[in-house]
C-alpha cells in the first residue's frame, strides 16, 4: 500500500512554537538583529535584510512604509525590529516557503 504523499501545508505546531516560544524572542533580538544594530545598518536595509533572509524577496512600498512607521512610532528601534522579524516569522508566507 502507497504511503500518502507529506503535506505541504504547515502543521498547527509551527505557527504556535514561532507566536510563544520565549527562545525564539531571544534568537531574534541576540542573533542577526543584534548584530546589525551593533553597525551603522540604515533602519531600511536592516527591514530589507530580514526581508530576504525570511521571505527570500523585498519588501514592497507598502510593507517598507509599514515598517518605517512602526520603528517611528514605536520609539524603541530595536523593540520594533524585534516585532518586525518576529511578524515575519508568523506569516503564512514563511510558513509557505519553509
């Protein structure tokens, strides 16, 4: 008897380990992140950089202009960048890709 083929489709497992797992808080803001703030890495290019590591693509106007206005607004540059990555982690087009 054939065995089904693997699903494509995410288990329920992933997105909940990604939204609650304090070690992924810690790998987000002690990794890549930490490193670039650590430089003179514009807020863009740090947006730009995390957007090709976890979606392989840039950002579009919309999603840059978003990102602009959370790290104003937020006025706390690496909380912000935090949130940003750990948004892009949760989306379905991450769970998608991998």
């Amino acid at each position: 008897m054939a065995h089904p083929a693997p699903s494509s489709v995410p288990s329920i497992r992933q997105p909940l380990y990604l939204m609650s797992d304090s070690k992924v808080l810690e790998k987000i803001r002690g990794g890549r992140l930490s490193r670039l703030l650590g430089t003179d890495t514009t807020d863009a290019e740090i947006v730009d950089d995390f957007f090709l590591a976890t979606l392989s693509r840039h950002p579009d106007a919309e999603e840059s202009e978003f990102a602009n206005t959370h790290i104003a607004e937020t006025g706390d540059r690496a909380g912000a960048l935090v949130d940003l990555v750990w948004a892009l982690l949760n989306s379905r087009e991450f769970a998608n890709i991998h």
